[in-house]
C-alpha cells in the first residue's frame, strides 16, 4: 500500500431519509469521489437501522428496546451493503462488508488482524464499508456512534486523513436557528457551547464529531468535519469545513479508544499505595487497593479509577466481576497493566 489511505464517514442521516428511505444520489455522489480518489479510501458508513427500521415491523412479543435495535440492524445492513456496492459498481470498484465491534479493538490479536484485512482489501482494490455491528454489539462494549469507529479506523490504519462528513458544512459557531451558522475553520476554537442536537436516526451529533475528530487528531491523522460537497476537494488535500490538525506523535487507537471512546461503568476509588504503583512503576490495580467503587461492574467493563481526593488516575478494562472484590483478596488483578491508559488530573 503506497499511499496512506483515507477514512471516510457518513451518518445515518446522509444515508437514509428520516422515513427510512436510500439517498441513492447522495452516495452515488461520495462514490464518484471516491473513485477519482488515487490512494486506498476506507467508508465508515452508519444507516443499517435506519434502513432496516421499516422492515422490522411490529414484535410479535415483548422484548427487550435493545433487541429491536439490534433486529433493525441486521434487516437493514444487508440493504445498506448493497446500496454502496451499486454506487460503487458504477466506477468498477468493488466493496468489502467489514463489520467490527468494540471488542475487536480491546485485544492486540484481533486489532492486528482488522487492520491486515484493511490492508489486503485495498491492495485488491477493493472498498472496505465499515458498520459497527449493531446485531452482536451491546451497549456496555460498543463504540457508542460510527464517529469514534471512524476515528479509531483512521488511527488503526494511519490514515492521513478522517472525513466526517454532515448535513452542514462543519461545526457552526452556534447552532442555526432558522438561518445559516458561520462555521469555524479551526478545530481548536470549538468549544462545548457549539454542540447542537443529533440525528434522530443516529446516535452522533455535533459533540460526538467533535470527539472522534480530537481522537483521529490526538493518535496523528488530520481530521475533518466538512459537507459532501466539499469531499471531492478534502480528497486531493485541499481543506474545508472545520480542521483538527493531526498532534506530531499519537497514541496507539486502542490506548486512544481507552482514554477518549470507553463507556464508563463504574468509578473506582484507590489508596496512595495503588496510585503510586499504577503512575510510577506501571502496575497492574489489583483488589488490595481498591477503597469503595460507585456502581456494580463485570469484566469487560470500563473503569475510571481515581484517587482519595477524586482526581482521575486511569481508565481500564475490568478485568473480573465486581463480586471478585469482596474481601478485599490481594492478588485480584482488578485491571491489567495493558487494558489501562493513564490520565492528568484534569482529563
């Protein structure tokens, strides 16, 4: 592979209309670009439960809100795939059906094996369509929103650059009431008070783009927030829209999925000795320095561990069940040295 590749994202909005109809123009647009595109491009597409929300009709009993969701999912993504392979076909360009859960980032082996299965796609000049699978994926192990998958993908890839593309031309200095907002050039002057309101169909928004778009930044790819008009031009390098520039050195996505893209189930609070071990010599947490937690936890969960006074210490993979703490056994590994990420006081 030549060329860095590049990441790009679309959210259930820009794929379906909000009756759950195909924005066939619309992709046909983003393909066409894509095409003209000399390096690898990888699509981070969201709308299989927008799609598949009109075929999943009324249950024929009660179930859980979850399984609806992941039930839409699975009848739309057979859809969705189909849409990008016909925009694509129009340009000879085939495209692979890549769909990926959290969990395949949380471990080195599948990590390594997700990002060589990128790369032959692109050395067959093929157009990997990226899609959290919803079907498997549960709320307390997922990436949230396609934009932190986007995000992690470019980083996993080393992408030069993430495209998240949105109904407007980037992030707006306030969000339009009835008129057009002034959009901010530079991903640095955005600030919390400019966030609007998601998609109904997603689960995104401007404060998720924000997110992902600092996390592609914070791990070395330059990241955009732009419209699909201005693709075509973001993909010859020219800018547009709002710009996070890339930091001179990254973290790795998993160590960035850990610090910036991990649902937190439970905060845990530990003693000096714990601080001490986990900052300076790069411990693992075990049980012996936990004071007290805040909500049940199981392993899997993400975990913010703090200190006596409250000041964030680390995020972490729970290595075991909250029940693992009772008596306090002091050789329980609580968290493992290489499923947890360091924070400053004020992350």
């Amino acid at each position: 592979m030549a060329s860095r590749p590049v990441v790009v994202k679309l959210g259930s909005s820009l794929v379906a209309t909000d009756e759950g109809e195909p924005r066939r123009d619309l992709l046909a647009g983003v393909a066409a670009a894509i095409a003209r595109h000399e390096a690898p491009v990888a699509v981070v597409s969201s709308g299989a439960i927008a799609l598949g929300r009109r075929k999943a009709g009324s249950p024929r009993r009660r179930l859980p809100a979850l399984a609806h969701l992941q039930a839409a999912s699975a009848l739309g993504q057979a859809e969705l795939q189909q849409l990008w392979q016909q925009a694509f076909a129009a340009h000879g360009l085939h495209v692979a059906q890549v769909l990926l859960t959290a969990s395949d980032l949380t471990d080195r082996r599948p990590y390594l094996n997700v990002r060589d299965a990128l790369t032959a796609l692109f050395e067959a000049g093929a157009v990997p369509v990226i899609n959290e699978n919803d079907a498997t994926a549960t709320d307390e192990i997922s990436f949230g929103d396609n934009d932190v998958l986007a995000a992690q993908a470019a980083v996993l890839l080393r992408a030069s650059r993430l495209i998240l593309l949105t109904a407007v031309g980037g992030i707006l200095a306030s969000p339009p009431d009835g008129g057009e907002g002034t959009v901010v050039a530079d991903g640095a002057a955005v600030t919390d008070a400019m966030f609007g309101v998601g998609s109904p169909l997603g689960r995104g928004g401007v404060a998720s783009k924000v997110a992902a778009a600092r996390l592609a930044a914070a791990g070395g790819v330059e990241a955009f927030v732009a419209a699909p008009e201005s693709l075509a031009e973001l993909l010859t390098g020219r800018r547009a829209g709002t710009r996070f520039a890339a930091h001179a050195e990254g973290e790795s996505a998993f160590k960035l999925w850990l610090r910036h893209g991990m649902r937190i189930a439970s905060s845990l609070t530990i003693d000096d000795g714990a601080v001490a071990a986990v900052r300076e010599r790069g411990a693992s947490l075990l049980a012996v320095g936990v004071v007290e937690w805040s909500d049940d936890f199981r392993a899997g969960d993400g975990l913010l561990v703090a200190d006596r006074g409250g000041n964030p210490v680390a995020h972490g993979i729970a290595a075991v069940d909250v029940a693992a703490l009772a008596g306090r056994p002091r050789d329980t590994e609580v968290v493992h040295r290489d499923r947890l990420v360091l924070l400053q006081p004020t992350e």
